[in-house]
C-alpha cells in the first residue's frame, strides 16, 4: 500500500506535530518515514543536520533526508509523493485572512496539486497513543459522488490496517423539514444509505458502524462525533467549492481538519483538480 510516509518539515514545532502520526502510518504499512525540508538558497546544511537529528530520535525506519532548494514548496512536496507508494503527512498552519479556508497555503497547494489523498494535521491533535491498527476510521459523505469518491481509499485503509470503519452524514434539519414540505425526515429514511455504505466498508465479513447526524454545523457535528467514538482517522473528500482557483479545499473539510482531535485524511476528487502551479511568493 505505502512504501514511504513523506513529512516535510519547516523547523517549526507546528510542523513537527505530523511525526506522530505519520510514524503510527509507517509502523503500520510497514513503511519508512521520508523527511524533507524545501529551503532557500545556502540552507541545505543545517536543514541536513535538522532532518537527522529528527530521524536519530523516531522509533520507525528513515530514508536520508532529503532537502531542496526552491521557492516553489507546495510543488516540490507533491512531486516528491508522487513516486509509487508516497504518501504525504503533514500540518496545517491555518492562515487565511480573506476565506474562510483554515488551511495553510501550502497545505492548499499540495492538496491542489498532488493526485492522492493527503493526512493533514490539525492545531487539536490529542496528545497520547499514536497508534492506528485497530482504531476507528470515520468516513463523512454527505450522500454527492464528490464526497463518497473517499469511499475506496477509506475501505483500502480499513483493510491495510485493521481499522474499524464508520460512516456518518450529516443533514441539516431545517433543510430537510423545507424539501420534505413537512417536519424533518426521520432518521431511517436517510440511514439507509449511509448504512449500505458503512456494509459496503465492512472488513472480513464484520459490518462496519453508521450514524446520522442532525445539525446546522456539519463540520462540529463531524468533529464532536470524530471525539466521542474516539475516530483514530476521518477521511473525506472536499468539495472544494470556494470559487478561487488556488483553494483547493471546502469549507467544511478545512473546518474538521482545523478541530478535529485526529488526523484526517484528505482526498480530492479528479474533478476537482485546475492547472498550473499557484505562484511563489514574493522574494
């Protein structure tokens, strides 16, 4: 499934927070952890000493690190997941001052450029066990074909690694009382679907959990739920329906990743997927 678990680094403690579950992913998969650093020009020598004094201390498999000078960071972390069996991890810093996109801009971009699904890691990652077989994969659909193409990744990790997979949607019940014509619709009507689903993501024969939620917020229905089962992973697709080319992730996607006590595993859909790099910064 994965060969290698790409974290790129950036020297801060932020970024540092994906370690954790990218070494949980690596134990896993059987995987070796590849770290990586994009610096400016005259960097590459303490960005080398940084990247091995992290891999001296990690408990799982390394490659030698690998660093590169560029402006273009988003890129080259993609390019660098797209050898066979790459998978990216890494965190959001969440800036935005004009959207309400809560992921970093490189976050953004790597999720804009690259062609797989991503592990992002959210400021309200739990502290504590870092393990992932045996967990609870919570997978979110809200019932379009954009959201539920995460539907094979999620029952291609449940399998890989033993988790026990849930789907939840949520429905705004003032939205499904005004398209019914009537009081919201109950539970079972919408269940159905979300319970073939979570059979159709059943492993070894075992069924795998359901559940509908009700709320206006569907993104803190998402997170509360993610705590309460506790959910080792979320994994969904965005929808990415911002309006802007380089935003390559819907709000509530990038809400969940910013709340969520659990890494989430982003995936978007092809469709979704504009041309051309987004430009580098400024020098």
């Amino acid at each position: 499934m994965y060969r290698t678990v790409v974290v790129p680094l950036d020297g801060s403690e932020l970024a540092e927070r994906a370690l954790r579950p990218a070494s949980a992913v690596a134990r896993a998969a059987g995987a070796e952890l590849q770290l990586m650093r994009v610096v400016g020009a005259g960097g590459t020598e303490e960005a080398h000493r940084y990247l091995e004094g992290w891999a001296a201390r990690l408990d799982v498999p390394c490659r030698p690190p690998y660093v590169i000078e560029s402006d273009w960071v988003a890129e080259c972390i993609a390019n660098a997941a797209e050898e066979p069996g790459a998978l990216i991890c890494l965190t959001s810093h969440g800036s935005s001052g004009v959207r309400r996109v809560l992921l970093g801009s490189v976050a953004e971009d790597v999720l804009r450029l690259g062609s797989g699904p991503v592990l992002v890691v959210g400021p309200e990652l739990a502290t504590g066990s870092s393990t992932l077989r045996g967990g609870r994969l919570l997978v979110c659909t809200d019932g379009s074909a954009f959201s539920e193409s995460i539907l094979p990744v999620a029952a291609e990790w449940a399998s890989r690694f033993g988790l026990e997979p849930w789907v939840t949607s949520v429905v705004d019940p003032d939205a499904a009382a005004r398209a019914a014509g009537r009081e919201p619709v109950p539970d079972t009507v919408d269940s159905a679907h979300v319970e073939r689903l979570a059979r159709g993501l059943g492993v070894n024969g075992t069924v795998g959990g359901w559940e509908v939620l009700y709320d206006r917020d569907p993104a803190a229905a998402i997170v509360d739920f993610a705590a309460r089962l506790p959910a080792a992973i979320v994994a969904m697709a965005t929808h990415g329906t911002t309006g802007l080319a380089r935003v390559a992730i819907g709000s509530v996607a990038a809400d969940v990743v910013r709340h969520a006590p659990c890494p989430v595993l982003v995936l978007r859909p092809d469709g979704l997927h504009d041309e051309g790099p987004a430009e580098p910064p400024a020098s």
